[in-house]
C-alpha cells in the first residue's frame, strides 16, 4: 500500500514538473485535483482494501505431500501410493476423486479400479474397497488422515493438459502432461488425527485446572487472575467471564460484551 501512495506522489510531481515547463497553469491545477482525489478514494477506504487473515504458516506446519493407502474390502493386503497429486471434491458426504500422472507405481491400483469399474457395468457384486489418505506436514509429519470405507470406482478417466496457466504434476517441461483422474462412491468417511503423548499432557492438565476449579487461581499461562493491588480505573481482562472489566470503587466491572471490545483495525 506504501508503494501505491509513493508511486501516485511521484506521478503527480512528474507531471508538474512537465507542466510548468509548459505554463499550463490550468491542466496542473486539474490534475493536482483529480489525483488528490484518488488518493483519498483510496487511503480512506484502506481498511476495505488490505485484510488480515492471521499468524503466516511456515513450510514445516502445513499440509505439503499425501499418501493414499488402498485396502480390498475382506482383505488384510494393503498397498501404499506417493504418486497421487490431488484429491478432490465429489458431490456426497463419502465421495471424493484422486488425480494424478499415470505412473507404473499404480498398477496394482489400476487392477482395483478395472475389477471396480467391471462390476459397475455387470451384475457381478465388486467388494470394494477401503482407501486411507495421509496428509502430512512439511517436516514429514502426519497431520490427518481421511478414511473412507467400502468403495467403488464410479468414473475413470484420463486426459491432457496443455494450459500454460495450469500447474504440472511433474517436473519435467513440456507443452502437454496426460492426467488421470478416478472418482469413488463410498458408504461412510471418518477423519482420524494421531494425539501424541505432548497433547495428552496437555489436555489431562486443562482437565485438572477444571476439575479443581482454579480458573483465577496461581499463576497458569492459560487463564487470568485478577491483580490484587488493583488502583481506581485500572483493567483486566476476565478469561471466565470473557469480558473487559474495569476496577470501580473497590470492585471490577464489566465495561464490555462477551469477548472483548472490537479489535480496532489497523
């Protein structure tokens, strides 16, 4: 937003240098006007322009790779892909797609998805299949896993892509990458997040704070304790409560909704 404001000042002061080379007293005049006015159009609506959507991730904390473990139904056989690129979203609860670059790593996969695909179009009953998606963090980290159960192939197919606006699934350069893209139908999905034994820890001494009811009390990071050396006007927030309070002739009062004043914006 810096930038713009000096890029307009520096248009502005070009143009009069121009100007009054010239004596065009009445274009530089026009022209002071119009771009003043711009600049107000814009910084007073600076809010509207510039948003925040919190703390900036680093590669380590968010999702970067996937894994797609496949199981036959009634079977202990479980096979295990790296080479599927997205997943997708299919219209239902327990739907979804997986794309991806046809490699020779799949094949097994492929014999899965043409016994699918055949029982689909004959009376032959396929078992399905059960299919587990891990989704791990940059730091190789296993943030989630979606699992879906008992699943048929509904739609397989593949294609080409040569959009120069698309981003390619391999690394090689190329005008045309050949996609594929399979599409399941399944009868439930559950996500599943690994507690690890620091969450535990975590979670067994917010219960204890609960059940002992010390929510004001000590010094924890997570809750607050009023002062009690509180001066007349002084303020603190009540994390019970969820409110602002004021000290007022010996007792704290409430000067705020339920959470807070609003954050002023910056």
């Amino acid at each position: 937003m810096r930038k713009l404001e000096y890029t307009l000042y520096l248009i502005l002061l070009i143009a009069i240098t121009i100007m009054l080379k010239k004596r065009q007293t009445g274009i530089i005049t026009i022209t002071v006007i119009t771009v003043l006015f711009v600049a107000s159009a814009i910084f007073s609506n600076f809010d509207v322009i510039e948003a925040y959507a919190g703390i900036t991730l680093s590669r380590d904390n968010v999702a970067k790779t996937i894994q797609v473990r496949v199981n036959p139904t009634g079977t202990n056989l479980e096979s295990t892909f790296d080479s599927f690129s997205r997943i997708g979203f299919v219209a239902g609860e327990a739907n979804f797609l997986l794309e991806s670059v046809p490699s020779k790593d799949k094949k097994p996969f492929y014999v899965l998805v043409q016994k699918s695909l055949e029982s689909k179009n004959t009376n032959l009953k396929n078992k399905g299949m059960n299919i587990s998606i891990d989704i791990f963090s940059g730091d190789g980290e296993i943030i989630e896993t979606l699992r879906y159960n008992d699943c048929d192939v509904t739609e397989y197919f593949v294609h080409g892509v040569d959009s120069k606006g698309k981003i390619f699934f391999t690394e090689e350069d190329g005008t045309v990458e050949i996609r594929e893209v399979t599409k399941f139908e399944c009868i439930s999905f559950r996500l599943e997040v690994e507690i690890t034994d620091d969450d535990i820890s975590q979670l067994e001494k917010t219960l204890g704070i609960i059940s002992e009811n010390k929510f004001e009390i000590g010094e924890d990071p997570y809750f607050s304790s009023a002062p009690e050396d509180a001066e007349e006007g002084d303020l603190f927030y009540n994390s019970i409560s969820n409110r602002l309070q004021k000290f007022v002739n010996g007792n704290w009062t409430n000067i705020s909704g339920v959470g807070g004043p609003p954050t002023p914006r910056r």
